[in-house]
C-alpha cells in the first residue's frame, strides 16, 4: 500500500520556442520508491498555487491502494494524480500504459504542419517529414489559408494520409466544406466547442470525422448526444486525473467515435503519459506528440516518434522513463518540498 512521505514540486523554465514553463512533482514512498507527474502551461499560477497550499500537505502520510481513492486530495491536481498513477504502476511493475487499459507497443503517430510563406515552401516541409518516415501529416488551417495549401500537398502527395486542424478559427463550414474533397480524414476543431449544432451541420456535410477537443465528461456527453462530431481529440493535460481521462477515452469508444491522443509540451513527463493513454484501445488514429524537440527534454530516453511510428515502452514500469534530476535542478527556477 502507498504511503507519501516526500513531495517535491519543481517549476521550469524550458529551453525552447518561447521559453513556456512547466511544473513537475516528484512523490517518494516510504520504501524509497518514486513516482513524477508533469502540468504544462496554461494556469501554472493557480497549479502551484494548489500545490503549495493544500495538495500537498494532503497526500503526505496517506495510504491509498489506487491512485482513484486520492480523487478527492488530488482533485486539481493533474501532476500530482500523474505522480501517483506513476508510483503506484511502478510499485506493481506494470507500464502505465497497461495500468490504464492499454495494450499497443507502437503507434503511428501525425506531424503537424504549420503555415508557411510559400506553397512551395509548404511542399517542401511536408516532404521533409515524409522522407522522415511520417505517413500522416496535420495541416494547421485557418481562413485564407486553407483550400490552395490543401490542393498543392494534395497534388504533391496522392496517397499521403491528411488532417487538418482549424484551431477553432472558422465562423463558416463553405471553405471547410470545400476540403472534403481532398480527402481529408479528419477536420480537427473547426468552431469554438460551445455550439453542438454548427459542428453538427458541418458533420453531416462532409465524409471526413470532424474532431472537438474536449476537457470534461458533461461537454463530451453533450456533443455525442447532438452527433457533432465523428472523433475526439484527447489531450490528458485537459483533465484533472488520469481515470477522467480514462473516461472520455470509454464514452467516446462506446459511442462509436474515433479517438486521437495529443500532447506534445513540457519537459517529456506528460508526453509520456499522452503515450501511455494513445495505448488504450479507442485510439485509433494517429498521435501527436511530435513537439517539443527531443533536445529540450529531460526525460531518458526521450519520448517521441522516430519514422513515424511512438514505441511505447512496455519493458519498464509505469511511465517507463527516468528523469535526468541534474537537468531538471538546472532548469528549476523555484520549488518547494513537504
């Protein structure tokens, strides 16, 4: 039976793009043993807060037999729930990813593709990522950006496998609509989530499956109700725990829907638990963990996709990587322990 006797809690300012931030939490049980969860950007201010105040001080001496029985300590707290979803996998000598219902050893996995100055450009950066092995790309689109730059890797790339992420910037289906006929898989969150009706009406007019981010269970009943959408985009840094994760992955699974996994930010900890839920059996399409670059993490050995394919690592218990702690102090612009 777990018992805390240690949290660690680190916040980071990470090497890369805009230098975002990321909060780690390491729990060490009374025989020694570790378990390390990760929250990324955004709401850290509220995160540490939480931590620092409450959360921690709760889960010190308390013995669970599962990381569900601390739902209402670490109601909040996602890191935390990570951390424990870690030591208690790690205590039993299982993956995390079997912990949750998993049983893949490798998933395709999607790179995303930004704008660009130039179609030929464009072109260019897609071939790139093809001759790396990717068989799945994801276009970002928005409008004025979207039917030309679709048509040209389209015509560049007959039989390559092609989403779209319109990143909730549409007010109207028509140019959506129009992209449908190059066969597209996937149009991922083409409205803001609120309306259940607008992507229910772009749903029924094109033959790809529309995808909606969503963070709760009540938001995910609600769309599944009003057929909104085909798939669901589940990225576990929405949730507050693991087992809501877990939940969405079963609603949407049990509604028929297809499920792709995202979550690509932080320090590589809560990329491998993206890693570990994308096992799960409902997750059919590909993942995207493609970012940030292998250089920037602190994980071993880092998480990622290597010709297209995410090894998810079944030969280690729990999240199945060490964390370089030298690193992590290096990169520590704050932290605290109870």
């Amino acid at each position: 039976m777990p018992r805390v006797r240690e949290l660690e809690v680190f916040r980071l300012t990470l090497p890369y793009g805009r230098r975002p931030e990321s909060i780690l939490v390491r729990l060490t049980d009374h025989g020694g043993m570790t378990g390390w969860g990760e929250v990324v950007e955004p709401g850290l201010d509220k995160a540490w807060a939480t931590l620092e105040e409450s959360l921690a001080p709760a889960l010190i001496g308390v013995d669970w037999e599962h990381p569900d029985d601390l739902a209402t300590v670490s109601c909040g707290g996602s890191a935390a729930d990570m951390a424990c979803w870690d030591l208690w996998a790690r205590m039993r000598g299982v993956p995390l990813a079997h912990a949750l219902g998993g049983s893949r050893t490798s998933l395709m996995a999607t790179v995303r593709i930004g704008g660009d100055r130039s179609l030929e450009s464009l072109v260019a950066k897609v071939n790139r990522q093809v001759c790396g092995g990717y068989a799945h790309v994801t276009m970002d689109v928005h409008p004025g950006w979207d039917i030309e730059p679709v048509r040209a890797v389209r015509n560049a790339f007959p039989g390559l496998a092609m989403s779209v992420d319109a990143q909730a910037a549409y007010t109207s289906a028509e140019a959506l609509v129009a992209l449908d006929s190059y066969d597209i898989t996937v149009i991922e969150r083409p409205f803001p989530t609120g309306d259940p009706v607008v992507h229910a009406a772009l749903q029924d007019q094109v033959s790809a499956a529309v995808a909606l981010e969503i963070g709760s269970d009540a938001e995910l009943a609600m769309h599944i109700t009003a057929r909104s959408a085909r798939a669901l985009l589940l990225r576990p840094s929405r949730f507050a725990s693991l087992s809501e994760v877990r939940r969405a992955h079963d609603r949407a699974m049990a509604a028929g829907w297809e499920i792709a996994c995202c979550g690509g930010q932080g320090t590589g900890l809560a990329r491998a638990a993206t890693v570990a839920v994308a096992a799960m059996p409902g997750c059919t399409l590909p993942c995207d963990v493609t970012q940030p670059p292998r250089s920037a993490q602190i994980v071993n050995p880092p998480v990622g996709a290597s010709g297209g394919v995410v090894a998810v690592p079944l030969t280690q218990p729990g999240l199945g990587h060490t964390v370089d702690e030298d690193r992590l102090r290096r990169l520590a612009t704050t932290s605290f322990a109870v």
